[in-house]
C-alpha cells in the first residue's frame, strides 16, 4: 500500500468513496479515543512482577502489543494463567481497578480527536464507540474525554456474543444504529479490532497509536493514520463529502 505524506495528496487506497453518502462512524475506545495502552501496560507491568509473573521480569512492550492489547479480559486471562481461568479472571478484574485509578490522572486524547468529533456532528451522522473494555473502563474513559454526549450507543465486547476480533460487536453497532455497513466506516488502533470491523464487513481506518504499522496492515486496514490531523485521513473525508453533495444544476 503506498501511503503519501504530501499535504493535498491521497492514494485511491486511501479512498473512503464507496461509503458515499456516508451515514454512520463507529469508533474503538482504548486507543482510538485516546493512547490508554501506556496506562494498561504499566498495570499489567506491575501487578503481573508483583505475582511473579515470567520469573518477576516485567514483561515488555511487545509482549504487551501481542498479546494483550486490543483483546477481550477473557481471553487476556486465558493466555496469562491458562491453569487457572478463574485466577486470571480475578487479576483481571483487580488490573481494571488500577488501570482505573491511574487513567483519572493520565488520560490524554488522541490528536485531531475533537476536530473529526465536530466535523461528524456538523455532517449529521450516526456514532457509535463499540469497545472490548469492560463497561467501567468505557464509561469512565468516554466521560473522562466528554464524549458521553456524543455516542448514540456504547456497544460491549461482553454484551455480546463473541467479543473482537469477531465482528458481532460491530454487527450490533449496526443494527442498533440502524445503518448499512456499506455507508459506515470504523476507526480501531489494535489488530483485534481492526479484524473485527474487516469482518463485519466495513472499511477500517487504523490508527498507528501504539500498535506496530506492519501488525496492523496484517488485519487490512484500508489504511493507517498516525492521528486525526494525518492529511490522508481529511482528504479522504473531503472526497467523501464532495461525492455526497448534490448535483449542481
């Protein structure tokens, strides 16, 4: 995939144009809203050294990246304590209280983020934040960056059937919302939610936030966007509005 950092310039596979007229956003929350993988990862960092966790060397960042981020607690404990589910569940579940704690202090959104959420609300589309988090994370993340108002729908891996990188939690998001998947696009940053939204039958725009750009591209991603100011981002956001304008007569 070519990728163009010029100011003006976009490659046909960065288009969104087979969207138009676009009716819906859908949006991931840890990383996508605003970077909490640095938050997650110190929780993880820390408690798993408390218990021992790899000989109590703390695990790294790309142990973190590929075998944490983006996935459901499920199967996060699955991978971690696979002799003892019901041990990882609790670690989990004490992990999500510090992450928590820390995240009041430390959350930070995305660049660009509040730009493309006024250029959506001035659009009149439909939005979504359809999230693995567990429901406190997403409420107080959601809160935290004054987007409570601005969701139609907060969709949970854990309100469905099958969490990211299945694509029911997309699935719902549209149903709920009442939208076509061929008139919604998805923006995720992690490989798990990235399959998700491809999946469900959506074009993806990921977000290098903290995940490995050759990773991501795994998933296929239409394509990647360092933020929200990235220009391959607003030039495809411009084709799209230019091709849902009415014919001049």
């Amino acid at each position: 995939m070519t990728i163009s950092s010029g100011e003006n310039s976009v490659t046909s596979s960065c288009s969104l144009a087979r969207l138009a007229p676009l009716e819906a956003v859908l949006f991931d929350v840890d990383g996508t809203l605003c970077d909490s993988d640095p938050i997650h990862h110190l929780a993880f960092r820390e408690m798993l050294q408390e218990i021992g966790f790899n000989g109590g060397v703390p695990i790294s960042e790309q142990f973190f990246v590929e075998n944490i981020a983006g996935k459901h607690n499920d199967d996060i404990a699955a991978l971690l304590f696979p002799n003892d589910l019901e041990q990882g569940l609790k670690f989990c579940v004490d992990k999500e209280d510090m992450f928590r704690r820390l995240a009041k202090e430390e959350l930070k959104p995305i660049q660009g983020l509040y730009k493309l959420k006024k250029w959506v609300e001035d659009h009149g589309l439909k939005r979504a934040a359809v999230t693995n988090a567990p429901k406190e994370n997403a409420e107080l993340m959601i809160s935290t960056l004054g987007f409570s108002d601005f969701f139609e729908a907060v969709i949970l891996g854990d309100d469905c059937e099958h969490a990211k990188p299945f694509p029911d939690p997309y699935l719902k998001a549209l149903d709920i919302l009442k939208v076509s998947k061929d008139h919604t696009v998805v923006f995720e940053d992690s490989v798990s939610g990235i399959k998700a939204g491809v999946a469900a039958g959506m074009p993806v725009v990921g977000l290098i936030t903290r995940n490995p750009e050759h990773l991501l591209m795994e998933a296929k991603p239409t394509f990647l966007i360092k933020n929200y100011e990235d220009p391959k981002l607003w030039a495809a956001l411009e084709e799209l509005h230019r091709l849902a304008a009415p014919a001049s007569t």
